[in-house]
C-alpha cells in the first residue's frame, strides 16, 4: 500500500480494537492477580497473542482477497478437516473437546470457523445472488453452514455454533433475503425456543435430553428458574454481584473484592465483564461497550460503501460477529441470556480468538482500502 491509501485506512476501527485489546490485557492481568504474585502466563500470554495478532491484522490488510475468493471451497473443506481432526485428535478440558495441539501450541478451529464461514459463506452467496431466494439454493447455503456447526456441536462449542448461524442470518438478509422467508423462520424459530425451554424444566423432558448436553440443559434450566445458592447459579450469582458492586466508578484496578478473593469463575475469559464492572464501575462497563459499538459500526460503515455484494457481505458478517459476540457475552454476564460462554471480543483471554478477531479486522480494513482505491482512480 502506498502512502496515500495508508491515509485510507479507517484508523476509528484500529484505534477502537488497540483500546480494547489493551484494557483486556490490564483486565485479564487482575483477574489472574498477577498484583498478587500469582502466575502470570495468562496475562504475558494476552499479551503475546495481540502483539502477533497485529501483522496477522497487516497481513489481512494486504492480501488481494478477491483472488483468494476464488479458493472458497478449499478454505472450507480445510476447516472441516480441522473440525473433524479435533474430534478424532483433540485434547479434553473441562468435559469439552475444542483444541489442537501442535508442540506447546494449542489452537481452536471452532474460533479460525467465524471467519473461514463470513469469507466462504460471502462467495457462495455472491455466487448465487441473482437466486438467493430460491428455495433449493437457500436450503444448499443453510446446509452449507449447518455442516461445520453440526461438528463444532459435536466439541461441544454452543457459542461457536450460535456465531456461525448469526452470521448466516446476518448474510442472508444483506444478500436481500425475502422478508415472507423471515417471518416463515421467525413463526417456526419462537415456538421451538418456547418448547425447549418449557421441556427443559421438565422433570422428564421429551426431545431436549437428546439434542443438548447436561450442562446445557442445567444452564437454561438456571435461567428459568435460578435457585439462589445453588451450584448452576453460583457463576451468575456472583457476576451480578461483582458488576453491583462496582457502582459508578468502581472499586479500582486490582481492588475488586470478589475478583481478588478468586469468587468469580472463569474471570479472565467468560466473566471478565464482571471485572470489569466491580473494578471500573457504569463508567468502565459504558467505556467498553461503547468501543465494542464503534467497532461493529465502522465496520458496518465499511460494508455500506462497499460496491459489490462479496465486500459488503465480508464487512458485514464480521461487524454482526462483533456485535453478537459483545451482546452475549454481557448479557451471560448481567443474567439477561442463559450461560453460553462466549468471549468478549478483543478483551478476553484467548489466543485463537485474538488471531481470528484481528484476520477479520484486516479483512475489513483491507475492504476500507480497495473503496477508497476505487474512488481515487476514478477522480
């Protein structure tokens, strides 16, 4: 890139995802109290991931993606081999089968999916613009996704699951899905919600038992009907608490009580909205999702001036992930969805996650760079 598209380059976006990006690392430091002396590799780690995540970004930025669009259908065949490889060859934590590990290096496909899926599931679209509401080739898209979400389910990873299906709804209605199809999916999609909550509670439920696992079905079971002092609460409870706690302006960096006191479960990663709201207050909780918001705009913005639908669909699939992404995980935090454990974006712990969020965000910004190319030319 020359001088004069490096002008081009939406520095909103990239200033946005350093501050949050920077905050997580500062976060993620208390929340493992490093203050305290207590092993550090998970705050050093932070920072290693987003300091590679940057030429990752530079990377995203440059490469002629158009060219590589081409190549769609390997990029997803490659990532249904990663999903069934950690099937076959994954390492267990905690009940759950999501990683792959090369040497010391471990990686989560199920988070390289988000955007394997916005970039491949854009050209299929693209591809099939003029009959994107054509009911064979909608039903081969959905089926298109459904393969890899099936997979990631299999792990089982149901916030991966639930991104990937956002950024098929996001996708469609861009492309100019059919309203009739949206209100068909609407009318089929609330009842089914209902049912599996009002069967979830049941002390012999029908259907759910044998779609969800355990722990799923308990963490819906809580939402509905939360028994205080129990064990499936004890992570919402406490949240709640912490981010109560914190008031206005909270309580101080590495002064918040229930974090310090290691009674925030999963504080570096799930939870660290709640350190975030017992240690900087409505203020420091404000702060956050404004620049999660500035995010997803600027990238929606981008989609917007974009003049083919392949860019539009990029740009807009990686802001609707960002947006859902925040939305969840806050809302996991303050009890306003059931438990799902998804990451902050750009602010919880996680390598994969850094390295995909910061290859979406080039993506994006590479997209910001051929507009304005575009326009220069042409003046």
């Amino acid at each position: 890139m020359n001088k004069k598209l490096l002008q081009q380059l939406d520095y909103w976006l990239i200033g946005a995802v350093c501050l949050l990006s920077v905050f997580g690392i500062i976060c993620i430091g208390s929340a493992t109290h490093i203050n305290l002396g207590e092993d550090a590799s998970t705050y050093y780690s932070q920072i290693l991931w987003f300091v590679t995540g940057i030429p990752i970004m530079l990377v995203a930025t440059c490469i002629n993606y158009k060219f590589l669009s081409r190549y769609y259908l390997v990029f997803y065949g490659i990532l249904l081999a990663l999903l069934v490889a950690v099937l076959l060859f994954g390492r267990t934590v905690n009940n759950a089968t999501r990683w792959l590990y090369i040497g010391p290096l471990g990686i989560q496909p199920s988070e390289f999916a988000k955007i394997i899926m916005i970039f491949s599931l854009a050209k299929l679209i693209d591809k099939n613009k003029d009959q994107i509401n054509n009911i064979v080739v909608l039903g081969f898209i959905c089926l298109f996704v459904l393969i890899p979400v099936l997979l990631i389910q299999k792990q089982p990873s149901l916030s991966a699951s639930l991104v990937l299906c956002a950024v098929l709804v996001i996708e469609l209605f861009v492309a100019g899905l059919d309203k009739r199809y949206i209100l068909i999916c609407l009318a089929i999609a609330i009842p089914i919600g209902l049912f599996v909550c009002w069967d979830a509670v049941r002390e012999d439920p029908l259907i759910v038992d044998k779609i969800l696992k355990p722990h799923q079905i308990s963490r819906i079971q809580t939402f509905i009907q939360p028994v205080e002092g129990s064990n499936e609460y004890y992570q919402t409870f406490k949240s709640i608490n912490a981010i109560g706690s914190g008031q206005l302006m909270g309580k101080g960096l590495y002064q918040g009580t229930l974090n310090q006191l290691s009674y925030l479960p999963e504080p570096h990663n799930d939870f660290i909205f709640s350190v975030i709201g017992e240690e900087f207050g409505f203020i420091g909780c404000t702060a956050v999702l404004v620049l999660e918001y500035v995010v997803a705009f600027r990238c929606l913005l981008i989609a917007i001036g974009s003049r083919d639908l392949f860019s539009q669909l990029i740009a807009a699939g990686v802001g609707g992930m960002f947006a859902f992404q925040a939305f969840v995980n806050t809302g996991v935090a303050v009890n306003l969805i059931p438990n799902t454990g998804m990451s902050l974006p750009f602010v919880s712990y996680g390598g994969s996650s850094m390295w995909n969020n910061m290859a979406a965000v080039g993506l994006v910004l590479n997209i910001g760079v051929k507009r304005a190319k575009s326009i220069f030319e042409e003046v």
